[in-house]
C-alpha cells in the first residue's frame, strides 16, 4: 500500500537537506506549492510572460504581458513546492507534468531554467513530464532532453503554415518546428504534432497538409485542440486582417470582460482527427493522452476513443484494496462506480485528504476521478 503523504514527507526531508531556510520559504510560497492540477497535470512555469505575442494568445488576459522573466525558483524549489502541495502527488504514476501554459519554455530566457526543472524533476520526482514548444531544437537539444526522460513527452505546435505571419509574426516558421520533429525522432524520443488551438475559417484548408508534413517529419501522433477566445483575441484577430466570421458563427456568446469563451470545433476535430489516424498518426483528443503514451502507458480514456497499445492496458482495480489505500491516506471509501472511462467514488474524509487520493487514484488505475459527495 502507498501512503502518500508519509512518501511526499520523505522526499522533503531529502529536499529540504540540499536548500537553505530562505530557499525553503520561498518554496512554500510560490503557486506550485498551492495550485491545483489542471485535467492535462500539474502546469509547470519556467518563465513569466512570452515575447512571441502569438495573435491567438490569451496570457495578457490571464495578466501575463509580453516580456519574459526566468521563474524564480531553483530546480530544487521547484520540487521541494510540488512535495508542499496538498494536493501533488509524486512518482512515475503521479500527477502528470506539463511545460509551457504561460510562456514558451524554449526562448533564449528561459531555456536552461526549463532544463534544469526538467532535471530536477525527473531526478527527484519522476513524474511524466510534457512540454510544448514552437521553438526550433536541434539534435544536441533532443539528445539532452532524452537523457534526462527518455519518455519525455515534446508537443510542437504548428497551427498554420500559410497564415504564420498573421498569426505567428515572431514565432521560429513552421518548415523549423518540422526540422525539431527530425531531431526529437532521431533520438527515439517520439515527437507529437500540437494542433492547437485549431482555428475555425483557416485549419479546414490547412490541416491536411500539417499532417502529412508532421508524419513525414517523425511525428508518432496529434494532439488536437480548440481555440479560446476573449474581446481582446477577437480584435487582434481582426486587426491582423483575418476573415474571424466562421470563429463569430462558432462562439456560443460574447466573452464578458477577459473570459476565455471556447469556441465550437468538435466537428472540426472529428474530421481532424479522422484523417490523421487515416495516414497512420496516433490521434490524441487530449494532450494527457500524449504524456501518458510517451511514458509507455494508457488509461481507460484513450481506449474509449479506439487508442490501443498492443500488450498494454490500464491497471485493474479492486475495490477491497482502494479501501486499504483510503484508509492509508485517511479517507474512508464508501461507494464505487465505473462508468465508461469514469470512476465515481464516495468518500469520507477532508477535502484535501479526498483530493489527493483521487489524484493517485486517476494516475496510478488511468481512470477520470469524480467524488461524489462526503458526510463530513
């Protein structure tokens, strides 16, 4: 049986011996020490802000800018305010890592510190780790990346190739994310082809082409993804002289303030999607997906949506054994139900001993966790 918390208090004591009480402190203040997972993991920041100003992009809505900083924290920092956080759960199946939500984690600024929390990660913690980048890496890069995880997950966006200049100005071109495909496959890492966000009124005559050069490239697969939207995004859009009606079709409102409305592409994704999986790529819904296949893994979910890996196939669960581990992380399971890639559990206990065994749960059995209530 896993008792998680007593395996995080371990791992910062080992932690805690290598920094100095001011490292410590601002450890335990910083927000990976207190955030939440997202469903695609843990995002992890290696700067503040990005200079690309990708036309599509929604940090200066979130209050990032355009000029980058380094993140602070140290490699060790960094893992010593994941093993902080109540609700991290340490371990190659532990809560999954994803790199690059709020700035491009390759820039000139920021490239060693994104190195280094990769190496401090995969050293300490080993936890699946993801990044995305539109940045070229050359082959010294990818050698690098796969000697720190060898399961490493790379998403290289590439969005567009005809209207990059309108929605991409500063970004590297795609013919360079293409050449960092090369390079990631050259290593046997196994690079996956970033559509996202899939933009309504531009991908239907692109998306063809960007798959067929990613495959061509090395690509293992797509993760595809839709476009969020605020007033902001929508002006930049028009200012760039891009024809934004299929996008004013799709929205299901206005967005109120700095709201990230999503925009309505499942149809567009299908189609995406069904044409990808057409010419031999794995086609991923999710971005999770891609972390847990690099990593030699698959959940329920990826099986709902006909991703097979032969001779692989999630852990199988047993209910009087998730009781013995509740207990373990003092939370008392009362009721359990699967439902298609879902697992529902009632569970007694305080919200964060529930969270936190929920998360071990979805990473460690590859199911999507709800609670379903509690008594206290």
């Amino acid at each position: 049986m896993v008792n998680i918390l007593q395996l995080k208090n371990q791992l910062r004591k080992t932690i805690a011996s290598k920094l100095t009480s001011k490292e410590i402190h601002e450890a335990i203040r910083d927000h990976h020490a207190r955030r939440k997972p997202r469903p695609c993991g843990m995002t992890i920041h290696t700067g503040i802000g990005c200079s690309l100003r990708c036309t599509y992009c929604y940090i200066e809505d979130m209050g990032f800018n355009w000029i980058v900083k380094p993140y602070p924290l140290t490699g060790l920092q960094l893992v010593y305010a994941l093993l902080y956080n109540p609700y991290f759960v340490p371990g190659e199946y532990g809560t999954l890592i994803a790199i690059g939500s709020v700035t491009e984690p390759f820039l000139g600024v920021t490239r060693e510190k994104t190195f280094e929390y990769i190496e401090a990660i995969a050293t300490y913690l080993k936890n699946p780790i993801q990044f995305s980048t539109k940045m070229y890496l050359t082959r010294r890069d990818a050698y690098r990346l796969k000697q720190l995880d060898p399961g490493i997950s790379p998403l290289i966006t590439i969005i567009t190739i005809k209207y990059k200049d309108k929605l991409e100005p500063l970004a590297p071109p795609p013919e360079k994310r293409f050449e960092t495909i090369k390079n990631l496959r050259s290593t046997g890492l196994k690079p996956i082809l970033f559509l996202r966000p899939i933009i309504p009124g531009i991908i239907e005559e692109e998306y063809v082409e960007i798959l067929e050069k990613a495959r061509d490239s090395g690509a293992v697969g797509v993760v595809v993804g839709s476009l969020r939207v605020t007033n902001r995004i929508l002006d930049r859009l028009r200012k760039a002289g891009l024809d934004i009606g299929e996008i004013i079709r799709r929205l299901p409102r206005k967005p109120r303030g700095r709201e990230q409305v999503p925009i309505s592409t499942r149809d567009l994704k299908e189609e995406i999607i069904r044409y990808a999986r057409k010419i031999g790529l794995i086609a991923f819904p999710e971005a999770c997906m891609a972390n847990i296949y690099t990593h030699g893994r698959i959940c329920w979910k990826m099986i709902y949506h006909n991703i097979v890996v032969p001779g692989l196939e999630p852990p199988q669960i047993r209910m009087d054994e998730l009781k013995k581990m509740a207990e373990e992380n003092n939370v008392v399971l009362r009721k359990i139900i699967r439902e298609k890639y879902f697992l529902k559990m009632l569970l007694e206990g305080d919200h964060i001993s529930k969270a936190l065994f929920s998360e071990y749960v979805k990473c460690r059995f590859g199911y999507c966790v709800r609670i379903l209530g509690s008594n206290r």
